[in-house]
C-alpha cells in the first residue's frame, strides 16, 4: 500500500520534480486555496485518484474532505524509517500546506521529529503558510537540524514582500532556507525586501546576498553584515495534468532570465524545472540543475551536511 500511495502521487505531482529522490506524504488534510499559484492546484486530483482506488483509509479520506481536522498517515511514517540504505532527498510535503490550519502543532512536531531522527537524509520542508511556520519553528527551538530545509512557495512579487520577511527570520533562527518559484506568474526581485527588527525599526534586505541595511537606499555595513540568505532557489513553469481542462499559465522567458542572472551574481543555487508547459529545460540553451544548496560536497557518501 504504501508503493501504490508514492505511485500515485508521483503520478500525479511528484514524477514532476526533478530533484528530489522521495516525496515523504505523511498527512492527510484538506487544504485551500491562498495564492495565485494555487489556481491549478493538481492535489484534489490526487486525493480524487486515492481515494476512488481505495488505498486511503477512511479517516484519511474524510481528512482530505476537510471534514476533519488532519491526520497522520501511519504507513508513511513507518516507510520512513525504511529508508536507511543511502541518503536521499525527500520532500515534505506536495499534497497539501503541513502549515495550513487544518494541521494541529501536534502533529507538525510529529514530522519534524521524525525528521530530526533520520539525519542521513535532506528534507525539503515547503509551505504558502509562511507567518504560521515562522511562529511555529520560533516556538520550538528544539526542532531544528541542519538537514531539515525550509522553504517557501513565491510565484508572485507580492510574495516575496509578503512570505520573504518570515522566510528570512526563519534563517535568522539557523535553518538553511530555499524558494520554489513555481509556477512563476512574475519577474521576482529578492533584492529588496522590507523588514522589521525586533525593536520596531524598519530595514531592507536581500535575499540573495545577506546584505540587510537601515533607510532607503543601499548602504552595505549599516547593519551587521549577515549569512542570513537563501540557500537555493528552485523555479519552474506551470503544467497541469494530461487530460485535465486546466490551462496552464504560460511564463515569459525573461522571468526566468532575471532569476538566474541575479542568481548567478549572488553566487546562489539555482534549479531551473522547466520553461514552458511543454516541460523544456534548457534556458537560452542551457540546463542549470544547480543542487549545492541542499547537496553540499561529499553530501553523497556520507550523508552528513556539516
Ligand atoms: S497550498 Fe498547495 S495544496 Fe494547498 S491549495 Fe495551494 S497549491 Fe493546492
């Protein structure tokens, strides 16, 4: 069962995503819709596909309704512990937001400690539900390892000023952090994002190269110089499912330019899927699969990211 669960997400979502070596689907909850992004949302598909096949069980099903709060899926967690042989990259979660308010802290702290015990691996932890996830990970110091990677979903400008802030103080409590722009609806710029400090004073930041400074204009050393940064950035075109009537939203080339330019000037991972609904790779001919960010050098034989 827990085969034919991976196999039809995968069929679904996950066959989508190209660096990631697991998807680890360990919740089941209704989700809503909170983003322009979420517009061809491809998860009720999947909950459609799972539960006429029957492999869901009935308070998964009811889950995934939004009859019900969310609930753990056991088989998942048990398959998790599995997975001992090599390290892996395993993202957490794409049929659902784990910060969406369906799910109880209780069973966020769930998957994170079961996180925090398989240490060989990486997790990609993503969410829209930003301000929730700074407040929750903010409260629970003791949750945090260098192998569990937090992330946001921005496909709009509006969302970097809005989710970069949270994503960024999440940094400041010492987890790497990354971005999965996809679907890009929009030319992104993380070079100039509002802040608050802890004392109420306004300040600007970007992402991309740690440089935060006070007032207007860009004045490098106002404020201490930081690591606080995105570690990598993922960006890719919206698809949507063979056979659906979802039409996909078509990017502009130059989105995907100015991303990987600024990318490329701040020394940052960038991760490009695909241009086009059509899924090519090649930007300007050329596939940039850059995975720094969450395999560090020798990541591969010994699984140790520090
Ligand atoms: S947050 Fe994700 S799962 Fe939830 S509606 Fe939006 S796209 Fe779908």
């Amino acid at each position: 069962m827990n085969q034919m669960l991976n196999e039809a997400a995968d069929e679904v979502v996950g066959g989508m995503i190209a660096y990631k070596d697991e998807s680890w689907h360990c919740v089941a909850g209704g989700c809503t819709e909170c983003s322009s992004g979420c517009k061809n949302c491809w998860v009720p598909l999947y909950r459609a596909r799972m539960c006429g096949m029957g492999i869901t069980t009935e308070s998964e099903r009811l889950a995934w309704q939004g009859s019900t709060g969310a609930v753990a899926i056991e088989r998942m967690f048990d398959k998790l512990k599995t997975w001992t042989m090599k390290p892996r990259v395993i993202v957490v979660y794409f049929l659902g937001d784990l910060f969406h308010k369906c799910v109880s802290d209780a069973l966020i702290i769930r998957v994170f400690k079961a996180m925090q015990d398989m240490p060989m691996h990486t997790f990609l932890v993503l969410s829209r539900r930003t301000s929730r996830m700074e407040r929750f990970l903010l409260t629970h110091p003791e949750l945090r390892a260098s192998h569990i990677i937090i992330g946001a979903s921005i496909e709009e400008q509006r969302y970097v000023d809005e989710r970069m802030p949270n994503l960024l103080r999440i940094a400041e409590l010492g987890y790497e952090t990354w971005v999965s722009c996809e679907p890009l609806l929009g030319p992104l710029d993380f070079s100039n994002i509002p802040m608050i400090d802890v004392d109420g004073t306004q300040y600007h930041a970007d992402a991309l190269t740690g440089e935060q400074w006070y007032g207007e204009s860009r004045r490098p050393g106002m404020k201490d110089a930081t690591d606080i940064k995105l570690s990598w950035v993922v960006t890719g075109s919206e698809t949507v499912p063979k056979g659906s009537k979802m039409v996909a939203r078509r990017p502009n080339i130059a989105w995907f330019r100015q991303l990987r330019d600024a990318c490329a000037t701040s020394d940052t991972p960038f991760f490009l899927q695909h241009i086009n609904p059509e899924k090519d790779c090649r930007l300007d001919g050329v596939m940039h699969r850059d995975m720094r960010g969450i395999r560090p050098e020798g990541w591969w034989a010994t699984g140790n990211r520090k």
